[in-house]
C-alpha cells in the first residue's frame, strides 16, 4: 500500500527546525512587552526603597512629596496595612513585606511609592519623601545569622527566636555512616556556590487596570506564571477570581526572576483600585537587581566514601543556605532545599545522606529557581566537583572514574542515593560522544607536553542528570495547588487551528514548537495552528513556565488534546466513509478504510464535517480541553567538557574548546533545542566565570547595575560544539521528549570550574569557588592554596 | 509632535520646555520636551516607537541602541535635546512596506534571538558596523556587538545573523 499520509517534515511537524513564528514581530520591533503598553489616562509608579540593610524606620514623612505638582498618591507601610496588605504571603509559607512598616530588613527593601502623571514626576516625589532610619547591624551570611546573640531579622514573627528557616534532612544516616566505617578512602570537599541573579534584560513591571463600572481587574505583568499570579491576588486580596485577569504579554526574558510576585505589584494594583485608574510600574535595573529573586548563595560541604578500586559507597552533604530577609523561595515541592536531593542521581550510590539549615539575612529574598528546577544547579555542581575530587583523590582519570560509577542504561529505572526515581539514559554513551568530540586521549597528551613549557592547560568534564517538569501532584504543589498543566485546543472548520496553553514563554518558542506537536498528532500543518498564552481569561489554567516545565508538562497536554480530537475526527470520518469506526485507519493528517485505503478523508474534512455533516446524536464543534498530571519528573542527561587555558601570570583564564552532548529525549525543533543549549551554556560561563552578586559587611549589594554585575558580552562569550546523537526518548512522555531549557546552566559551570582545576593539578589547589576571577586564580597559582569566595564576615578586617 | 502633561499646577511655567527639530526614520518632526528628557523617552512615549528597548538606564545593555546620524547611541543615556538638528534611525526605520532588511531577515533565519527583547539594538548596532563594513570577521562582530547584552542565546547564532546579512547585502550589490 502507498501511504498517502502527508510529510511530517514538511508540514513542520516533530523533528523540522522551523523557523520561528514570533520572530516575524520581535524583528520589525514590534513585540509588545508590558512597558510597551500604554492605557487611556495611565499613571506612573515609582518605588523609594530603603538604602539601608537593617534599620528601625523612626518616620515616614511624605507630605513634600505629595505637595509636588502631578502627584496623585503616595502609598507607604502605613497605609498598606489599613487595608491588610502591609505583608503578603511568599510561595514558601513565609511572609514578605510589601512596603516596609516597622524594619527594613535589606538594601533595596520598597518603602514608599508615588503614583504621579508621569514617571519622571514620581521619581522627583519619591526623592523628596523624608524617611528617617535607626541603624541596626546587619546579617550578610549564615555564620552571622546563626552567631550567639545575633540580632533576630525576623522580630515581626511569633515563634521565630532566632534566624534559622528550617532544619531539613532527608537519606539514610544509619547506611551512610556504616559506609563510611567500610571506605578505603574518604574524600572532602567545602565549596560556596555564590549569589547570582537570573537577570533577563527586561525588568519586572506591571500595568493595572481596575475598572469601579465593571469591577474587573486586569493586569498587564511581567509574569511567568499568571495563573498563579491571579490565585494569589483572590487569596490576598479578597478579589472574586473571576473578576481578575492577568495578561502577560511578551516577556523580555525571565530565567525564574518573573515567577514570584514583587511588592510593585501589589502596590500598582491597590493604587489602580484606590485612584480608579490605570497604573503602570516599571522597575529600573537597580531595582530589579537589588531586590527581585536572587538565586543560589550556598554553602556546600559534603563528604563522599570511597573503595580503593574506585566504587563509590555513600555521600554526607550538609548545606547551609541564605535566604535573604524573606523565605520566599519560588519552589513547588515539598523539600525545604527543593531538588537539593537530586545531587548525585548520576551515579550508582548506595547510601546517602543530607542535612539543610537554612536562615534569614539582610539580604533581599533569594532562592528562586534561576534557569535550574529548585537547587538542582547547585546539586549538579557539587556532585561533579565532589567527583572530581575524588577522582583525584584516588589517582583515577576522570572520565573512567566517572564510567565506572554511572547508572548503567539497563539498570533503569533507577533509585537515587536521596530516593528519586529515574527512568531512562545513556550516560556512558553520551561520555564517550563528548570525549571523542574533545579528543581526550590526545588533550592529555598535549597537556603534559604544554606543562614542561610552563603554560597550563586543564579539561573538566561535568554531568548532570536533571529532575525536570513539575510534577506530578503528589509531590509537587504551589500553595496547594497542584502542578500539572493543560491545553486547549478548537480546530476551526477550515481545518485551520487555535491552541491555547497553560505554560508562557519568555523566548522558549513556544508559539513555533507547540504547533509542530499538534503537527505530529493530527497532520495539521503547524502554520495552520496559531498558539496563544498568557491570558487567565482566555488559557486554560496552568502553573506556567520555568524549571523546564513546559514540554514535559504543557507539551505533554497538547499531545493529549490533540489525540482527544483526533477521537473525535476518527468518528466524523467513519460517518464520512460510511463505515464503522472499527474500519477506520489513520495514518498522519487522514482517516482511511481499512480494506479500501484509497478511501479516505483528511483530518481538514473532518473538521468540516464537525460544524457541517456530523453524524446524528453527536454534539458538534471539535474542540477539546486536556490537563496533563505526569506521572513522574523527565530526566535528561548531558555531558559538558570544556579544556581551557590559564595564564598563571595573570590568572586568567582562556576556553580553547567546549563540547556539550545533551540527551534532551526526542527534539521537537532540533534548532529551538540548540538555542536553549547554547544559552545555557553561556549562563553556566558567566557564573564560572564573572556572575555574581555580593554584599559588604553592612549588607550593602555590591552589583546594583551591569557596570558592577558582570555579564558575558559577543566579545569574551565563548563558542559551543553541541552534540545531539544520542537520544533516549523520555518513556512516560507522549511524545517522548525530556526538558531541556536549564540544562546547560545546570551542568555547565562544573565543567568550566573543574577545567580550571584540572590545570592547577599538583599545585595543591582543591578548590577555587565561583567566579574564577583571575584574581582569585592567580591567588591559588601563587600562593598554591584554595580560594574562598565566602562573603566577608564583620569585624574581618 | 508633541508630548503632553497633565496641567496639575497654576504654576506650569516651572517646567521649562525646549522645541527641537529632528528626523526619523525619514521623517521630520518637531517636539517641545523638558531639557531632561531622555532620547530612549522621546523615541518609545513621544513618537510611540516602542521597538527601541529599555534595559538598563546605564549604557550597558544596548536595548536601546538607534542610530544617530548613521552612529549606534544608547538611547536611554542621551538626551532628547541633544538631536535637535539630527537624524535617528530605529528597528521601525530597517524594513521598507513589503521588504524585510537582510539583518532582520539573518536572525530569523539564524534563530538569533529567542526573547526578542535585546534585538531591535542588536540589529541596530549590527546596522552600522555594516555601513562600515561590509565584510567583517567573526570577531569583527563580536567586537562590534559588545556593547549590547543577550542573555538567551549566547551570541553564537547572533553572529551567525549578521554574517547572513552581510553575505546577502554584498550579493545584492553585486
């Protein structure tokens, strides 16, 4: 038989790199992000956030600023709390501020706001607002927080004597320390993983739009879960749900910094409600960067048993971490250090135990997910420099050391040494991908022949093994509400097709990528489909899009429907064929007889047939609606080895290559995938090598713009080598694909790190932690010791 | 063209008001701003151009770039008085009615922009190292671009958009 089911390929189904069909407006200039929008009669919402990181506030004084022409309203704590809403409650259970009233608890902590007919006027007001403060020492790390007498951050707390968050642990503490009785060897490793912020370049922002005739409430928002967004305003604030609508319209970037809400939002939406106008605020980058969610800042220290032949037997981590003034981490399981448990799913490790304290700083609020399913960054990055420790501690090459410890492909699935479950992977094939591609046996060689000359030469291999696509419910929630994720799919008589979802992309592609699987169910042509999110009024509800969700999830929801519809169509056109439906065939984009396959309808008939001919007692339309609940996270796997250079004169340090060879499952646009490599990667550089964010012993963010924070540019970005030939399809997803978005930032900064220490071997050097400023490099070349990246304690000095 | 604010106080007159005269993407145009105002302000509220971005207010993201008689400029760090007499081009001013610019062309066929948010400077900037040079090198690009920050795409495929534009405008003069 001659198949007459239409090109997958050619119609942009799974496996096409199609180009993009969002660019057609962000390369005219005319996307419309949230800054982008202007209502009739707007306002402008400035912020005055408090220079100091711990004081007492003595008095608010706004009446100059209310004086000044083109004012409308000058919001402070005071006023909030008449109204309830002087605190908000955070994703973790905690509470957060929204304009400070008793305390300001870091730099940068919003205090006031001016609501005026144009920003440059509130801006003017906010400066003229006269706040006068009573110092109090500020907390800048963990060690501070817990001290003896420490002052308590969070005095506004009942049952919170002291700075400590939570004391977590999870594992097998009686395995784990039996296996260390029985190791040959034990090694240590102490490492920071520095504060980081996810930084896209557009900032937070958000337009309200409170209308007193209808009572509806729209906000325009920088969000990248809006569904989310409007059940916490209905919790909050007592709004009926239906009579809210968050609209996130392009989003200039988000990286996890727009999924929490900001207390600009809330203040533009009770001013939009008090001055019955529209309200827009948009944060500058000071503020975005001193105040918007963190990332990171953690201590790692852990110990891993080792047998002499190179087994691993067990792994102890304690983690200590800083949350900033608020526990507000934006992470839906319920682990008190999210995925931190994660660490070590790599390999084949029977006992493993982990212990998290986490406190309260003087710090903004840190912990959200920046590119990174809750803490899984830091997780990978500490197995992959503890196992190259070890590697080193035992004398054993890296990439054998590591061969021997993989979780073998037929051993899936497999229980991690914390207790998840993994289901699918090719580790040592996907290694051995990477160590040809870098030419290990040869860089090996060069790098001892490149030593007699005194120049020095290092490789690090990194791998991770990332739990992706929260949830399922039974684990993963956010205030309760469960983590799935939906889509909505109506085909149009024509055949032509809308399809909505509950994700929202911040530069993922989704509009491209969506249509391409509703492609591969239904034999629709991907350009037929058009794709629209962000809407609570129109989408249906979904927990949204970061933690490289929204394949696994939403992705998995568009399959659904779509086989949902095709059901349907399957019934049309036995009607059509007047035949039973037992008789029909589908092969992509038409139905056939069985006996007959000349005789056959397209998926487009059908359609027609749904609004024209349906068969009696069948209800018309084709549309449908699916929720997706996965039964279980996706775990890619990749492999990152960078070799690189250090000039010991100067410390500085030069990528000569990198290749990454990532198992993602099946690719849906193989050069959508490559992009969000490619990214990661470049993420992964940045804080290997210049991103981060610290603070001096006053709590002052020494970072609060791009001249201070650095981030990579064109110039010092290196090139990436990818590699796709390895491909285990994910076996729960419909459609077999795992997430991909994070990975690279996720595995990368390993590699890069391990690399740079890889070139210091025999110079006594464990440890260098993030960044490897050249400073910092050419300390531990010079003085061959470890460098600590740890903020500075007060009274150091 | 001008740029209207609320008269909210009897005493209008402390706001002092400068009328310039510029070009833009073509087009002349006359405005009345406060000495203050920013030129990215001008470009994105006066003139409803909203394709030149805000990223940073510091010069250093590029979000912002246009060009100015034929230079890249961060918009967000001049000031709107300080075109009087000049020509600006923006994103808005690269494609004609039916025809895309080939750079506008090089980073869709190139995937080199995912958020979109950095773009329209990108380009911009990529415009004017282009006037210049027709034919640059890889790192050529990326010097000239290093003025402008992506945080999606790690700028690989960002050179390779320009290189696709470079090659099809000397194609086009050839």
């Amino acid at each position: 038989m001659t198949t007459q089911a239409v090109d997958e390929i050619k119609i942009g189904g799974i496996g096409a790199s199609r180009k993009r069909v969002e660019d057609d407006r962000f390369i005219r200039g005319k996307g419309n992000y949230t800054d982008d929008i202007t209502l009739p009669g707007m306002l402008h919402m400035e912020i005055l956030r408090s220079p100091l990181a711990h004081a007492r506030i003595k008095s608010i004084d706004a009446s100059r600023a209310w004086e000044i022409p083109g004012v409308h309203l000058v919001l402070t704590g005071d006023m909030m709390a008449t109204r309830n809403l002087a605190w908000m409650p955070t994703l973790s259970y905690d509470t957060q501020a929204v304009l400070a009233t008793d305390k300001v608890r870091f730099q940068g902590q919003e205090v006031a706001c001016v609501i005026a007919d144009d920003p440059y006027i509130a801006k003017d007001a906010c400066e003229a607002i006269d706040v006068e403060y009573e110092p109090l020492p500020a907390i800048v790390n963990p060690t501070q927080a817990q001290a003896p007498g420490a002052p308590v951050i969070r005095d506004d707390k009942e049952n919170q004597p002291d700075n400590v968050i939570f004391d977590w642990e999870v594992g097998d503490k009686a395995g784990t320390d039996a296996a260390f009785e029985r190791a040959d060897v034990v090694s240590k490793l102490q490492l920071h993983y520095p504060r980081s912020h996810p930084s896209p370049i557009e900032c937070c922002g958000s337009i309200a739009d409170f209308n007193r005739a209808t009572s509806k409430l729209t906000v325009y928002m920088t969000t990248q879960a809006p569904h989310i967004i409007r059940a916490a305003v209905a919790l909050v604030a007592e709004l009926p749900e239906q009579m809210i609508r968050i609209i996130s319209p392009d989003i200039g970037g988000g990286f996890g910094n727009k999924v929490p809400v900001y207390p600009g939002y809330v203040c533009s939406i009770l001013a939009s409600i008090l001055l019955e106008r529209p309200v827009k605020w948009i944060e500058d980058k000071s503020g975005n960067l001193i105040s918007t969610g963190f990332a990171r800042d953690i201590y790692l220290d852990g110990e891993m048993a080792l047998r002499k032949d190179g087994k691993i037997l067990a792994v102890r981590m304690h983690t200590e971490s800083d949350h900033g003034a608020f526990f507000s981490d934006a992470q839906p399981s319920k682990f008190k250090i999210g995925l931190m448990h994660s660490a070590f799913a790599t390999y084949d490790i029977p006992f493993a135990h982990l212990t998290a304290r986490g406190t309260y700083t003087n710090k903004a609020p840190g912990g959200v997910a920046y590119r990174c399913s809750f803490r899984v960054t830091e997780a990978m990055f500490f197995q992959e420099r503890m196992v190259q420790a070890a590697a080193s501690d035992l004398g054993m090459d890296q990439a054998a050391f590591r061969r021997m410890n993989f979780v073998k492909d037929d051993d899936f699935p497999h229980r991690t040494p914390f207790g998840f479950l993994t289901d699918s992977g090719q580790y040592a094939k996907c290694l051995d991908v990477g160590l040809k591609a870098i030419d290990y046996d040869n860089f090996r060689a060069r790098q001892a022949e490149a030593r007699k000359r005194g120049k020095l030469l290092g490789l690090g291999i990194s791998t991770m093994t990332e739990p992706l696509g929260a949830g399922n419910s039974r684990e993963y929630d956010i205030l309760g509400i469960k983590m799935f994720d939906s889509a909505d799919l109506k085909v149009h008589m024509t055949g032509k097709a809308l399809l909505r979802t509950g994700a929202r992309g911040q530069g993922q592609g989704h509009e491209t990528t969506w249509a391409q699987i509703v492609a591969h169910e239904l034999g629709i042509p991907a350009e037929d489909v058009i794709v629209e999110e962000g809407d609570t009024d129109t989408a249906p509800f979904g927990m949204g899009t970061y933690a490289s969700r929204s394949t696994p999830v939403a992705g998995a929801a568009i399959a659904m429907v779509s086989r949902k519809i095709r059901a349907k169509a399957r019934k049309l056109a036995a009607h059509l064929l007047e035949v039973s439906e037992e008789d029909v065939e589908w092969e992509l984009g038409r139905f056939y007889v069985r006996s007959a396959p000349d005789r056959g309808v397209t998926i487009q008939e059908c359609a027609m047939a749904a609004y024209s001919n349906m068969p009696d007692g069948m209800e018309p339309g084709l549309e449908n609606t699916a929720y997706y609940d996965p039964p279980n996270l996706t775990w890619p796997f990749a492999v990152y080895i960078v070799t690189v250079e250090v000039d010991p004169e100067t410390g500085v340090w030069d990528v000569l290559n990198m290749v990454a060879v990532d198992d993602c499952g099946v690719r849906i646009n193989p050069m959508i995938v490559e992009g969000q490599i490619m990214g990661g990667l470049t993420e992964a550089y940045a804080m290997a090598n210049m991103q981060f964010i610290t603070f001096d012993a006053e709590g002052n963010c020494v970072g609060s713009n791009y001249m201070d924070y650095l981030l990579p540019t064109a110039w010092e970005t290196p090139g990436f080598e990818l590699h796709s030939e390895v491909v285990t399809p994910c076996p729960h997803h419909p459609i077999g694909a795992k997430g991909i978005g994070e990975c690279a930032a996720v595995g990368g900064p390993a590699a890069f790190v391990n690399a740079v220490i890889d070139a210091l071997d025999g110079l006594g050097v464990r440890n260098i932690d993030m960044p490897l400023l050249p400073d910092r490099v050419w300390e531990a070349v010079t003085y061959q010791r470890d460098v600590s990246g740890a903020p500075p304690v007060r009274g150091d000095e | 063209m001008t740029i209207v604010y609320d008269d909210t106080s009897e005493d209008t007159g402390s706001v002092p008001v400068r009328r310039i005269k510029f070009t833009i993407n073509g087009k002349k145009k006359i405005a009345e701003v406060e000495p203050r105002l920013l030129l990215s302000h001008l470009i994105r509220r006066g003139l409803a151009l909203t394709g030149t971005h805000m990223g940073c207010d510091t010069t250093n993201c590029g979000a912002c770039t246009v060009l100015v008689d034929g230079k890249p400029v961060k918009s967000c760090t001049m000031l709107a008085v300080q075109v009087d007499g000049h020509e600006i081009s923006t994103v808005e001013g690269l494609s004609g009615p039916s025809e895309l610019h080939p750079l506008q062309e090089g980073f869709k066929e190139e995937h080199g922009l995912q958020c979109g948010f950095c773009t329209p400077g990108m380009m911009m900037a990529a415009k004017a190292l282009l006037d210049e040079n027709p034919n640059p090198t890889e790192d050529e690009i990326r010097w000239a671009l290093s003025g402008n920050l992506c945080r999606c795409t790690g700028y690989q495929n960002i050179v390779k958009s320009v290189l696709w534009a470079a090659e099809k405008l000397r194609g086009s003069e050839a």
